[in-house]
C-alpha cells in the first residue's frame, strides 16, 4: 500500500486470539479502546479560523482545469462528502467549489458558520461561494411544491451558476436523503440544471439515509481521511453539541461493508479498503438525465482517473 493507504495503527487492537476463542474479556477491551476514541474531549484548536473567514471563490479564466461544483445543503457537508472532489483535486488537478447553499436555520449562528466553513475549505483546498448574502432560505420539497418566489428566484440562481460555470461534475444529495433540507437541495439542483441544459456528471451522494442503488466506492487512505476529519473539525459550533467528527471514520468504514456487496453482488467480498464513501454517479445530457455509469470501485494505492471514472 502507499503511504496514503489506511493504517492499521489506527483503530483500536483486535484481541490477539483468533475470534472463535476470544473470551468476552478480550471483546470487553477491544470494545473499551472505542469508548476511550470517542469520548475524547473536543480538540478546539486543531483547525484555527484564518482571519478572512473563507475562501473566494476563484476567476474561471484562470483554472483551464475541469471543475467540480459541491452543493451543500449546509456547512460540514463538504467534508462529509467530500472524498471524491477531494482526490480529483489532489490527484488529477480539477478544481473544486464549494457552492453553501445554506448557513443553517439559527440566523444569529450565520457568521460564525461562515467562517468556520472558510476554515473547512482551506484545509480541504477548495474555493466556496455564497449566492445569497445570508445562504438560502426555505430550501425544503414545501417550497418547490408550492412554486413560491423566493423557490424559483434560487432555482434561477443556480442556474445560473450552472450555466456559467459549465462544471464536469456537481454533487447533491440524493433524492431521499432523510431531512428537508438535503431533500429540498436535490429537488433545487435538479430542477436548475433543466433550466441551465448542460451536461454533466451527477454525483449522488448521502448521510442521512442511504441510496439504494450507489454505483461508485472512493477510497480514502489515512492521509485524506485525516484531512476529512480535520475539516470537520472547524465547525466548532456543530461538534460541540454532538462530537459527530470522531465518528466520520466509523461511517466511512461502514459505506465500504454495505458498498462493497452492492456494487459487487450479494455474497462477494467487498474491495480491502479501510474508509471510503459511496456515491452514484448519473450522465446529464442537455439538462436531462441521461444513465446511471457503471459501478466501481477505486483504490487509493493509484491516483484517480477521472476520464475512466465519469465516463469520458
């Protein structure tokens, strides 16, 4: 493995006898390691705010390179989602913006948020936009059912964006991603990108409730997902009322059990990767949908490449 490749060092020690006579002792203590990982206290420190709060976002003219628009319902999702532009970034060089579709619903958090999203970004590298001085309001499935202003002013906004841009790639939430908001942005990006009728690749991705039909498993070695982590880390405010940082690994480890046989078939061995986030990727075609790409899964032990991964 390279040196950005999982370590095992790590996680916490399995028991030292084999697992069918491993006493409940031995279990007791792997399982106590876990307790102690995440019941650290929080480490306020480890990503200072810069002191212009963020990134801005950079002149197109001057980056040739393909670009990747995320769209985050709120601040922490780059990071959570954030493996796959991660490493296009890091390894194949495109460019990556972080489009804050909100600053959350808590208006006297807004400015806090921001700059603790600029801090995210910074160590992510990625640029960040705002398309409203206050983030979006009411980006639920109410609004775009109801058609309201404010509902087709934003759609016209991203699109906008969408249309100036021309970004080759652009992650959103899936259609059922288990809140309003995460919903409420799907049902926003989709609806711009008829609007906009460009073509792009459409990455699907998840937390709050799982996709049934990922077709796509990006590894992260210890490196990245450090870097991951350490992102997440800046939202002081948010992981101060629940640590959710400490247990991104967890999550990541969990995407490639449940990724591995969904992308390969029931019964197969899932790849050996450690961490890794799931993602379905989707061809648009003029401002439609096109077809879902083919499953796979992608190793950090080689760098990404990007023409072979979206189908190019």
């Amino acid at each position: 493995m390279n040196a950005n490749a999982p370590s095992p060092a790590l996680t916490p020690p399995l028991p030292t006898v084999v697992a069918a006579t491993a006493s409940q002792a031995d279990w007791e203590s792997w399982i106590s390691s876990w307790y102690a990982l995440l019941g650290q206290p929080l480490r306020t420190g480890v990503s200072p705010l810069t002191p212009s709060g963020a990134r801005g976002a950079a002149d197109a003219s001057a980056h040739p390179s393909p670009q990747i628009l995320v769209f985050a319902p709120h601040p922490d999702d780059e990071c959570i989602v954030g493996a796959l532009p991660l490493r296009l970034r890091q390894e194949a060089g495109w460019r990556v913006t972080n489009v804050a579709v909100t600053l959350g619903s808590k208006q006297q958090r807004r400015a806090e948020r921001w700059a603790e999203l600029g801090a995210a970004c910074d160590v992510l590298g990625f640029d960040l936009r705002l398309l409203a001085a206050d983030g979006f309001e009411q980006v639920k499935p109410e609004a775009a059912a109801a058609r309201t202003a404010l509902w087709q002013e934003q759609v016209r906004l991203v699109a906008e964006l969408l249309a100036a841009e021309q970004p080759a790639l652009i992650l959103v939430p899936h259609a059922g991603d288990g809140i309003p908001t995460h919903i409420g942005v799907h049902l926003l990006v989709t609806e711009a990108l008829t609007q906009a009728r460009i073509s792009t690749v459409f990455a699907h991705t998840e937390f709050w409730a799982t996709q049934p039909a990922p077709t796509t498993l990006i590894e992260t070695g210890q490196r990245d997902t450090a870097r991951l982590v350490r992102a997440l880390a800046c939202h002081h405010g948010e992981i101060a009322r629940n640590p959710y940082h400490l247990r991104l690994p967890a999550w990541m480890a969990d995407n490639v059990r449940r990724g591995g046989e969904l992308l390969a078939g029931a019964g197969e061995a899932p790849p050996d990767f450690a961490f890794g986030t799931l993602y379905r990727l989707t061809r648009w075609v003029d401002g439609a949908p096109a077809s879902d790409l083919p499953s796979t899964h992608w190793s950090c032990d080689t760098p990404l490449d990007a023409k072979a991964l979206l189908g190019g």
